[in-house]
C-alpha cells in the first residue's frame, strides 16, 4: 500500500474530545495541529475589526457566521506551512466550507468523531479549561484543584459550556455539520469512529486505524 502524508480534519459534536484527539493524532504523526478556534481567538487578541466582530458571537454563546469564519480561517490557513501534512480541529462546519477547503488543503482523511447527545452533555458538563494553554481537563478525574498541570494556569467552565448553549449547539451540529459525513464518504475519505470511550482508547484506536489505511 502506497504510503501518504496524513492531511486530516476532524468532526464530531461538542464534547466528542475532536481538539485533544487531534493533538495527539498530530503529535503521533510528526505534523502540525490547527485549531479553528485557536485561530478565531489569534484574530480576537489581535482586536481586528473581523476579531471584534466574532468576539460578539464568542461572549454570547453562539457560533460566528460562516462569512466570518471563512474570512478568517482560510486566510490564516493559507499563511501556514502545511505542505508536509496536518490535523485540523473544527473546520470545515458544513459542506460549502468543505468544498472550499477541499480546493485549499486538499484533505485526505476526514474523521467523524460519534457520540451520544446525552454522553456529550454529561462530558461538557464537568469539563474545565485553561485560560492560559487551553488543556482540557474533567471534574471527574480526579482533580485536587484548579491549577493546570501543564502550566500553572487557572483552569475554569467555559461560558459556551453551559447546558441551554450545549443544547442548541448539538442541534446545529446535527443540521449544518453532520452533512460533512456523506460528502466525505462520498470521497472516499471518511473514517467514523466511537467517540464514547476513554481518551487512551480512542487515540490507540485512531492511530491504528489511520496507520492501517497506509499513513505515515
């Protein structure tokens, strides 16, 4: 089997661990990790007019307008030096967006990460984030503190965790980005996969499969 550079994106519901599966599927790989929220957020701290106008959106608990973000993300993304592969979290959110990075980035894997409504919500509900390094970490396991291992930042809720805003972002997922698993299949690039399992699990899963389909 011919071997490839792996160029993946990652989809699944809120609360399916997309952002801390593709860390350590790039990590695995050797090739960089692209966050569209972590882009959203350069372009909020830089407090460009486009930042401003997403940061609304940001502090009210609601996805920004695909105008918004497609200006953002894919200036940004054409900025970086991806040509020896990548993962990437959170982009495209529908098909429209996918045909445009389809033509960009040229994806090669498409990985839909499933899970429950119910599993999502009772994971997003004892979630907890640092405001410095953005590690995620979980009530339920065993904590002493809100202190991040990682850095010494002060981890915290975040304010687009709260159920109703969970709630109505799982009803758009459901509408606008489930779609992407049909365009992808029809590529020929999907990869569906339980989410609903340990993060160990779910990441020896991921790289055995993606090693199996010949990437490298």
């Amino acid at each position: 089997m011919a071997r490839a550079r792996l160029r993946a994106l990652l989809f699944g519901p809120h609360g399916a661990s997309k952002t801390t599966q593709g860390q350590l599927l790039a990590e695995c790989y050797g090739v960089p990790f692209v966050s569209s929220g972590n882009v959203l957020r350069a372009e909020i701290a830089e407090k460009t007019a486009i930042g401003k106008m997403v940061q609304e959106y940001v502090e009210a608990g609601m996805l920004a307008p695909d105008e918004l973000v497609d200006a953002i993300v894919l200036k940004r993304l054409k900025g970086l030096a991806l040509e020896r592969g990548y993962v990437l979290d959170g982009f495209p959110r529908n098909v429209e967006q996918a045909v445009a990075l389809d033509k960009l980035l040229k994806p090669n894997l498409a990985i839909q990460l499933k899970i429950s409504d119910a599993a999502a919500l009772k994971r997003i509900a004892g979630r907890l984030v640092c405001d410095k390094c953005r590690s995620v970490f979980h009530r339920d396991f065993g904590l002493a503190d809100t202190v991040c291992t990682v850095c010494h930042g002060t981890l915290a809720s975040r304010r687009d965790d709260a159920e109703d805003t969970v709630r109505r972002r799982l009803a758009v997922y459901h509408f606008m980005t489930e779609p992407l698993a049909a365009h992808y299949r029809q590529k020929g690039t999907l990869l569906a996969v339980n989410a609903d399992q340990s993060i160990l699990d779910l990441h020896q899963e991921l790289c055995k499969k993606t090693q199996k389909l010949g990437f490298t």
